[in-house]
C-alpha cells in the first residue's frame, strides 16, 4: 500500500495512548476491578455530578444534530473569559484545537517550533500537515523560550508552548511567556496550550485570555478533559481574536462537539466546588507520591499538573522494566521513553488510596528491575 499517500503521512508513528483498564485485564489474566489506572492524567473524581444532570436533561434529543455553532457553551466560556463569543473556537478536545491550528496556518514544506519534552501531539500535528518540526532544546526538562525564540526560522508559522508542559510537568510564569510574546515575529502564531491551568496553585495562576486583545496572533487553548473530568466527551475551545477564529472555522469539522459534551461542559463550567475539591486532591496527593519518591531516593520533576515525572533507573531499560513490573501488580502508568526519557515515568495524580497503591507496588517493581 505505499503507493498511497504522501510520504510525511507515512512516516508518522501513530501516538500510543495510555493503556486502557481492559487491556491491561485481558493481558495479566488481573480482575478489571482490582487495577489502578494512574496513566493518562484523567480526573480521579471522574464527571462531576453537575455534567451528569446537564447530560441527562439533553439526551431526550440525541436524534437532532447538536449546535454545530455551540451558541450556548461559547456564550458561558465568553462569560467566563470576558471575551466575545466569536473569539472562541470549539473542538473535540484540545488535541483537536491543537491539530486544527496546524491545518489552518502551516503549509506543506514550512516549520512548527516546540519544545524538548514537549506534548507528542506538536510533532505528530506537525507531520500531519507535511510540516518541518523544529524541536527546542529543553532547560531543566521544560521550555527555554529564549531557545525556542532563536529557532524561529523564516518559514515557521507556527509556536506550540505547553504550560504546565506535559510529561514534565514545568511551568513557565506569566512575565517570561509575556517577554515571548513580544518578541515572536507577528506573521507566527503561538499556541499557548493550557490543559492543565486549573491544577495550578493561585498565586502561579493568570489569565493569559485576556493577552489575546493585546497578541493577534495568540491562540490559548484549554481543555475539560482534565479538572472538570470530562475527558471521555473530549471538549476543548480555543480563544483568539477573530482573524484566527475565522480561519480556525474554515478547517474545523462540523458538529465537532456533540450534545452531550456540549451541556457537560457548560455545567462543569460553573462548578466551582468540584474545581475545588480536584484541587485540594492534587496537592495532597502531589505530597503523598513525593514524599515516597523522597524515601525511595528516586530523582523527579517538580510539577505544576496533576501528574509527576518519575526517574526509576539509570540505564534506558529502567522505564519500561519497571512499567511491566507495575502492569503485573495491575498499576498503569505512563512510559515516556517515547519523549526521549526512557528511564523515567510519568505518574498521574489519583486519591489517596490509589495512590498508595502505586507507591507499595513501585517499591516492588523497582526490586524485581534489580534481580
């Protein structure tokens, strides 16, 4: 078959998501219900009882199409953001968001810029278009702007910037992506990509929304995959100024966001307590999976999201050693050897008991990775 299709399509190694509950069942021979799934960076609450009553109320017309516009959830996310409604632009989570500004501003043959370590998607969305990627050299396992602002090149029209990054977990403060911001060439787009905002503690919170106004060719992309536990319905939106969004709508599918999804996110919008109740969790919880790793003597990243980035060995079989050690005592985790970390794994945040769950079978696992 490699007649068909153009050869950047071909060279794309699909992205491998996290693994699922029933696969892991399938392979060990394990009970679905005894495996903790600390993966994929998902909220431990799952959906809030607010997206279920919304999703409820509107089943009664799944047979319709939904609001291909999404009238009402733009309207709450304007409220929200105090942005005009036709400054946002829905997608099918933000991996969607993320691949549609590829389509809608890079060409076949000119460049993306992003980070060391950063979201696979960049590259992968990169590819997608038949774009070149120019991958940053990371500092200190996150963003070095002043690195990624000397490889713009003439021919790169488009910025990814994760922050908190993902797998990492890094932060970069308002002023330094502000500084960015004034530099990059007006004719390059940033996306400043924001899915895990809400994890981070309020004095590291601001509201790069509003730089929008000031930066036309700024795109803030946020997710509801991750704090408001929707992330089964994928619902992401963007926020640009109408120029962007014009063109971000020529690319986007129809009814890229379905009814359900739509009336979830608008009541998860507004649920201010569940926020709050995810929040306090992650902080414990960032302390309980710490505090082991303290004990352990295991290097890690600090991190911003809900997630830590974990060392487990030396050598560049560690990661996946001691993953299959963990998959055995039906604990999943994340390999990023695929990021170019392959000694390292990358936890994500769950309740206390599932976190003391991975702790007690990461102290074996890292035994049998040394027998």
């Amino acid at each position: 078959m490699s007649q068909f299709g153009p050869d950047y399509v071909r060279a794309i190694a699909p992205y491998q998501a996290g693994k699922p509950i029933s696969e892991v069942a399938r392979e060990f021979g394990l009970d679905e219900a005894s495996i903790v799934k600390l993966a994929s960076n998902e909220n431990p609450f799952g959906v809030p009882d607010s997206a279920r009553k919304a999703m409820a109320e509107a089943a009664a017309e799944l047979g319709r199409y939904p609001d291909a516009s999404g009238f009402e959830l733009k309207a709450a996310l304007a409220k929200r953001y105090d942005v005009p409604a036709d400054w946002i632009t829905l997608g099918n989570g933000s991996n969607d968001i993320l691949e549609i500004a590829a389509h809608a501003f890079v060409q076949t043959g000119q460049s993306v810029v992003f980070s060391q370590y950063a979201f696979a998607i960049y590259a992968l969305a990169a590819q997608g278009v038949g774009a070149r990627g120019i991958v940053a050299p990371a500092k200190g396992y996150g963003h070095d702007l002043d690195a990624m602002l000397a490889a713009i090149e003439p021919d790169t029209r488009l910025v990814y910037i994760a922050n908190p990054n993902n797998p990492t977990g890094t932060f970069i403060p308002a002023a330094e992506i502000e500084a960015f911001l004034s530099r990059v060439p007006a004719g390059v787009v940033v996306v400043l990509d924001e899915a895990y905002n809400e994890y981070l503690e309020p004095k590291d919170q601001f509201e790069s929304a509003q730089w929008v106004r000031k930066y036309p060719n700024l795109i803030v992309s946020r997710t509801f995959s991750k704090a408001y536990g929707l992330a089964g319905l994928r619902v992401g939106f963007a926020i640009a100024q109408p120029v962007v969004t014009d063109l971000m709508n020529r690319i986007r599918q129809p009814f890229n966001v379905n009814s359900l999804a739509q009336a979830a996110a608008i009541a998860a919008l507004t649920d201010k307590a569940f926020l709050e109740k995810g929040a306090q969790n992650n902080r414990e919880g960032y302390r309980q999976l710490t505090a082991a790793f303290d004990e352990l003597k295991l290097e890690y990243v600090p991190s911003y999201g809900n997630f830590v980035l974990v060392k487990v060995g030396e050598d560049d079989g560690a990661g996946a050693r001691v993953n299959l050690a963990l998959l055995k005592q039906g604990v999943i985790v994340r390999p990023v050897g695929a990021y170019g970390l392959p000694q390292w794994l990358r936890i994500s945040i769950g309740l206390p008991e599932e976190n003391a769950r991975f702790v007690d079978a990461l102290r074996e696992a890292l035994k049998a990775a040394l027998r």
